[in-house]
C-alpha cells in the first residue's frame, strides 16, 4: 500500500498540482495577512470575494454573466500562456509575448476597422504579425546569439509605440476619445461569432468561439509537443542545440520557428480579445499589457503543460476579476493587484517544490531501504 502512495506522489501530473496548490494557499495567505494589516474587520470577506469571483454576485443571471467575462479574459490570457510554455519547452524564454501581444491588437483592430475584413482575417492578420515579431526575435537568437529575453524585452517597447501610431490613424481611432473604434458599429462581421453561447451566460455577447478555439488549440500544442516528430525534434533542440545539430536537425530553424509559433500565439490570444469587442485599445497607452507578462505565471503554474495551463489561466483571471469585486472604501483599488502579484510571484517556486517533493521521496525511500536491508540482516 506505502509503495502504491509513493508511487502516486511520483507522478508528474501529481507533482504539478500539488506544488501549484501550495502557491495558491501561500498565494491567498499572505495576500489575507496585508488585508488584515490593512483593516482587519472586512479581510476575512475580501479573501472570499476575490477567490470566489462571480460566484459573489447576487442572481444567477448576474453570476452566469460575470463569468463570462471572466472566460472572455481567460482566452488571451491562456494563448499568452501558451506562447510562453511552447518556447520554454524548446529552451526559450519568450518574454517577447508582451509584444507579439501588441502587434496582433494591432493587426486585428487595423484590419477589422480600418480595412473592414472578416473576423477570420482579421486572426489571420494578428496570428501573421505575432509570428513576424517572433521570428525575428528566433533570428537574432539563431544566428547572432542575442539573447531572446533581451530582443523581446526591446521590441515589447518598439510594438507599443508602432501600434499607438498605426491605430492612431482617423480610419481606425474614436475621434471623440483615445480609444480605437467599436467594431461592432463599424464592421460587424469583424466580430468573433458566440455560435449561441451568450445565452449560456446570460446574454454576455462578449463569449465567443475564442473560448472553445483557445482550449482546441492548447490541446493541439500538447499533441504537437508530445506526440510528433516535429515536436520532438524543437524539444530536443532546446535540450542541446548542439547535439541536436549533431544528429542533423537544423537548430537555427528550430529556434526560428519555435519563436515564430510563440509570436503567433500571443497575437492571437490579442485578437481574441480586441475582436470580441470586450476591450478597445487606448492609442495614449504608456505601458505595455500586462497580459503577456501574465501568461509567465499562469505557466509556470500550470507546471509548463499546455493542458494545465487552461485550468491555471481561469484560476489567475478568476482572482484578477474578484479583486475588483472587495469593498472599496476599507482596501485601496491596488489591493488586488498586490494580492495577484503575490501569488504570480510564488508561481515562479512551483518548479522548486517539484524539486523539494521530489528529494524528500528519494530520502524516504532510501532510508526504508536501509532499514530493510538492517532488518534482514
């Protein structure tokens, strides 16, 4: 019975989920106890409030809509998160997903607004612009040996500006605000089809086939990653590019094209958005989305697997939206913030606690063993 639990402890998938609870409980502890400094007699709902998100609100219809904005969020967030698990899975740290992020908000709204092509297209033109981005960042990697964090890091910068230029055009900006056009009142067929799902959650119009097509495409990358030769042959160049080039796989390309994926990726996860009509893009933004930087941690806790990124991508979301939800005149607007970023931050340890579970299995069973070997003795 002890060898069938140890066993079970072993499992990977195992490992993943219970470091990734252990991020979240430390996560939510310490984001109660800055509450509890705060103004200790609203903390213990707070806490609730922002863990249970849209299960707060008062109806059903009110729950059933506010949950779909949360999966309407949830859609880029999970294609960012993608983007940076396919490209740390072939040993790149793709922090460019940011950026690739801006040029396919950029892309999507310039080609749905301004050229009026269908919401398809307007992918099309977000998933091609995310891809150039990343390709160049593979390139300069590729055969310069610039570092992608730094690469992606500079064109993060270089996008958001170009993407204020582009969509501040008259074809494409609101002229009575900084934002860009609604597209639904310019051209409709640029918006993503619900295919019927808005009466699912209450007549939200902003659940679309992004939701549906994001998980499609994450168990494709798994597939891709897992069970191809063309998966295996960018896992391996990520392994040891040298070694890789040694049995004859081309690991310049492979880096390249690992980027170009990842670039794709991000974008689309942005036309998911934007195209949704949930969100239009403000031409006076200053700062880049913290989406990209957001699908780091729903990464890494979801263990760098692409299926285990779509139920961590909801988790971070969830909370996001919930701590817009706590009472604003006993915690300051940013609590939330905090309270996210403590629990992206111990995301970074869910490898660290793999590792540490893992150990401790080793010690335990050594020792067993020892004992055992003393007692036949």
């Amino acid at each position: 019975m002890m060898q069938e639990k140890e066993s079970f402890i072993k499992k990977p998938a195992v490992q993943t989920l219970l470091s990734s609870l252990i991020c979240i409980i430390f996560g939510l502890l310490i984001g109660y106890i800055v509450l509890l400094i705060i103004n200790p007699s609203g903390a213990g709902k707070a806490i609730t409030t922002i863990l249970i998100n849209f299960m707060s609100r008062s109806s059903t219809p009110a729950v059933l809509k506010a949950l779909g904005n949360t999966l309407a969020k949830t859609a880029p967030l999970l294609m960012c998160a993608l983007s940076v698990c396919f490209c740390y899975k072939v040993g790149l740290f793709n922090i460019g997903a940011a950026g690739q992020y801006e040029a396919g908000a950029c892309l999507a709204l310039f080609a749905a607004v301004s050229l009026k092509l269908p919401w398809i297209l307007c992918l099309v033109c977000a998933a091609l612009g995310g891809a150039v981005l990343g390709a160049i960042s593979g390139a300069l990697k590729a055969f310069r040996n610039v570092n992608e964090v730094i690469s992606g890091i500079m064109l993060n910068w270089i996008t958001l500006y170009i993407t204020n230029m582009v969509l501040s055009t008259p074809a494409v900006k609101d002229p009575a605000s900084p934002y860009t056009k609604v597209i639904s009142s310019v051209n409709p067929g640029g918006v993503l089809p619900s295919l019927g799902m808005e009466g699912m959650f209450a007549g939200n119009k902003y659940v679309t086939i992004a939701i549906p097509l994001a998980i499609l495409i994450a168990i494709l990358i798994w597939v891709v990653l897992t069970k191809t030769k063309f998966g295996y042959e960018l896992v391996a160049t990520g392994y040891n590019k040298d070694a890789a080039k040694y049995a004859g796989m081309r690991e310049k390309k492979n880096i390249i094209v690992t980027l170009a994926i990842g670039g794709a990726l991000a974008a689309t996860g942005a036309g998911f958005l934007f195209l949704s009509g949930y969100q239009q893009w403000s031409t006076t933004q200053t700062s880049v989305p913290g989406m990209g930087f957001n699908g780091i941690a729903a990464t890494f806790l979801g263990g760098l697997s692409p299926i285990g990124t779509i139920f961590s991508s909801f988790f971070i979301q969830s909370i996001t939206d919930g701590g817009s939800l706590i009472n604003r005149s006993l915690y300051p607007a940013e609590i939330s913030d905090l309270i996210t970023a403590i629990i992206i931050y111990l995301c970074a340890f869910v490898l660290f606690f793999k590792t540490v579970m893992n150990k401790t299995i080793a010690k335990n069973a050594e020792k067993k063993l020892n004992k055992a070997q003393g007692g036949n003795a």
